[in-house]
C-alpha cells in the first residue's frame, strides 16, 4: 500500500509509476483501477479572520476603547439590564 506525502491519500490502488519514472526521471503515484495518475485533492486553508468588533449602544458611544467582540457584547448586555433593574438570571 502507497501512501500520497502531499495529501495523505492511502490506498491499496496507488503504486509508483515506473514507466513515467523511465521517461521522465519523475516519479508519480498512478490509480491503478481508475488507469489515471493520481491527483492530490488539497483543502487550501482559510486565513483567520479578525472578530468583528462593535461598541454597545447603552455605552458612552463617543468612546472607542470600548470596542469588544460579538461574544464579549452578548455578557456585556446583561449589565446594562440589571443596571436598569432587570434581573438577568
């Protein structure tokens, strides 16, 4: 059993191509059940993304030092309604 270094692949079908070896001094993983040369099938990966940042309405909003994540906005809130009397529990 051959094993793809690029991507992983493993599979009892995949063997080194000697004939392409021959030809070209490459080597090269070939499907034998399929007769194609194997092409690796890799996932690009994504970029982190920088959290959305948002300012709370019921804060100052002149203030910017207030910025915080989605995650943080959705504890925050709850201080503004107990603040307001509301309980939060």
């Amino acid at each position: 059993m051959t094993k793809c270094k690029k991507c992983g692949a493993d599979s009892p079908d995949l063997r080194w191509d000697k004939e392409h070896h021959e030809q070209t001094g490459k080597w090269r993983l070939f499907n034998q059940s399929l007769n194609i040369p194997h092409e690796c099938k890799i996932k690009e990966k994504e970029e982190p993304k920088e959290p959305k940042m948002i300012v709370c309405r019921l804060c100052d909003p002149q203030d910017d030092k207030k910025k915080m994540t989605v995650e943080q906005y959705q504890i925050h809130k709850y201080s503004h309604l107990e603040f307001q009397g509301y309980r939060a529990d």
